[in-house]
C-alpha cells in the first residue's frame, strides 16, 4: 500500500470513529435526562347520558338534538382514552403525566376515562371542581400519581362586574413536585367568542388578569415559582387577553423571571394551529410558562425543552369537505364518531439525571 493510500485508508478510519464518538456522545445525552410530558387536551363535550337539572345538557341526552345514548358515549370515551394514550409516547414513554382537560360535564365522566382499558394501567386521578358554567361544562385534571404529587388544589372563579350574568368555567390550580420540584399548574377555558370577537372579548381579558392575579399571589410566596398556564383560552396568542392582559411574549428571550412565555405562539406564525374554521387555522389550546421556568437550566433543575401541537393522522379529516381539520365527534349535526374539534397541546420538561 502507497503513501496516499495509506493516509486516505487513516482519514476515513478517522472519520468513522469521529461519527461512531459523536453518535454514542448523543445516545449518552439523551439518556442522562429525564423527560416529564405535560398536556392540555379540550374534549369537546365529554357528556353523559343521564340529565341533569341544574345544567343545560339537553344537547347530549338520548332525546335530545344529537340523540346522546350510552353507544355513543361509550365510543366518545374509548376515542377519547385511545387518544390520550398516544399523547407523547414518541419522547416520553409513559404519556402524560399531567393532562389538563375541558369541556367535561362532570368527575363522572372522568371517572369513566380514565377506567377505559387504553389508560387504565396509567392509574390516572382526578382533580375537578363543579364550575357555575351556564352549558354545565368544567375543567379538570387528570395526572399519574407515581411522576406527580399533588399538594394543594383551588378553584377560582370569574367575577366581571360589567357583565354580572356570565357565568363561565372557573380555573383550575394545581401545585405539587415533577422530578422533586415544585410546579403550578392553572387549567382554563376562558368565556368563548359567542356574539363575536369584538363582543366579547372584555370577558376573556378579564379571565386574563384572574389567571395574571393567581399567579401573582403564587410569585409573593414563591419569588421563582415555575408555572404553566394551559387551556382553551378561546384567544390567539397575539390577541390582547394573552399579549397584553396577561403579558406573554413570542421570544423566550423577551420573558422576565415573572414574565410569561407563550411556547406555542411561533408555530402558530407557521400555520399550524390547534382548532381550524374557515379555512384557517387558530390557536386557542396554548400553553404558557413563567420565566423562571423558560430560563431554567436542565443541568441543575427542572425546565422547558419543547412544545408542539399534537396532529396525527387519527386525529385528522382525511377527505370531504373538512380535510385537515381535527376529526370531531359531529359534524353538521351528524354523529361521525371522532375525537374532538380541537388537537392536544404538549410541553416538555427536562432534568438532568
């Protein structure tokens, strides 16, 4: 062998034992931390078939308009667990150890979720709180209680002077240890667009500062509280409740310590959404974080790594009129056994090990 031909032959042993390095070098630093999925998820009316005469859900009963009997509540519940098990399971093998919901009727319906067989293994429990909603929906909390601790739950609920009639979800906080620290958790479903946007928006601004007002409570006992807000805010991210009201911003490094940062909000500058309607695309399930968290280093404790809207093809109308669009569970009034009108959202927090 001649001179070139050896050093061509050293060359790419080099190169290949570099690859081989740099391939093992990354294994080695996946594996050295450890990964917490958290997700919010709206149901889109989970409701039982049993009437309830405090609450207006004559929609969803077996006399009613969409003809709700225990067939079809039973299929929304098995779509809806199927769902929620798959949920994270490309970065975090055990799914979603904190998933907030809406659009939930009551716990009964939860506690009919979390027992269908595709999350049972997951022994999810519930935190919820009856809300004043004049459509009888709620919001609520499912976590697995061997990733997540819970240790003080309260429930707020909206009070706008200007408008003394709305009655609306109230919002959900959950505190309690992920990897050994401490979080915050605030589930919403703010007032929804009904009358237009213009209309009302004054009453999601106004959920806006009670969720600004929750977590300014919390920075005066916990200066460097790590917190999520997460929900179905019935606002874009650019809208004045988020940007403004509550003050998150679009750039991480535009986020003070007890500032906010909207993970979601650049995606949604790519098109990409969670709820579409006349041919576009919104962003209205979003999910927040304090700066103490968007700034943590992973290295030395617990902090935010990635978002992403949760769109896969089972989730998706593949054909018609709705192509694209989340699969929901009616369409124009006609029962098409899907999953909801919204997609999931998740955030993932990351410690090193």
């Amino acid at each position: 062998m001649d001179k070139r031909s050896s050093l061509l032959l050293a060359v790419m042993l080099f190169l290949a034992f570099s690859v081989q390095m740099a391939y093992a070098q990354k294994k080695q630093n996946k594996a050295s931390y450890a990964v917490s999925c958290i997700a919010f998820y709206n149901l889109e009316n989970l409701f039982d078939t049993i009437n309830d005469p405090n609450i207006n859900d004559e929609e969803y009963l077996p006399d009613g308009p969409n003809k709700w009997n225990s067939l079809k509540y039973n299929s929304k519940l098995e779509n809806m667990a199927y769902a929620i098990s798959k949920i994270g399971l490309e970065v975090s093998p055990v799914g979603p150890v904190i998933l907030g919901v809406s659009e939930i009727e009551n716990r009964g319906v939860l506690e009919d979720l979390v027992k269908q067989p595709a999350i049972k293994d997951r022994n999810y429990q519930i935190v919820h709180y009856d809300s004043p909603d004049r459509r009888g929906v709620d919001v609520g909390l499912l976590y697995n209680p061997d990733y997540f601790t819970v240790t003080n739950t309260a429930s707020h609920r909206l009070h706008v002077p200007e408008n003394p009639e709305l009655r609306t979800r109230d919002q959900l906080l959950v505190s309690g240890y992920v990897q050994g620290e401490k979080i915050h958790v605030i589930v919403n479903h703010w007032p929804s667009r009904y009358g237009g946007e213009l209309y009302s928006r004054p009453n999601r601004n106004a959920a806006a500062a009670l969720t600004k007002s929750i977590c300014d409570s919390i920075y005066k006992k916990e200066p460097k509280a790590k917190i999520i807000i997460m929900g179905d805010l019935n606002d874009d991210p650019y809208n004045e409740s988020c940007a403004v009201v509550l003050g998150a911003k679009k750039d991480r490094k535009d986020v003070e310590p007890q500032g906010y940062f909207n993970t979601l909000w650049k995606t949604l500058d790519r098109g990409i959404g969670s709820l579409g309607y006349n041919d576009s695309w919104n962003l209205f399930d979003q999910l927040i974080i304090s700066g103490n968290l968007a700034h943590a280093d992973s290295n030395n404790e617990l902090a935010f790594w990635k978002s992403e809207i949760f769109n896969r093809d089972f989730l998706i109308v593949q054909e018609g009129q709705n192509k694209g669009y989340p699969k929901r569970t009616h369409t124009s009034g006609v029962w098409t056994n899907g999953y909801s009108d919204h997609f999931p959202v998740i955030i993932y927090l990351i410690k090193k090990k």
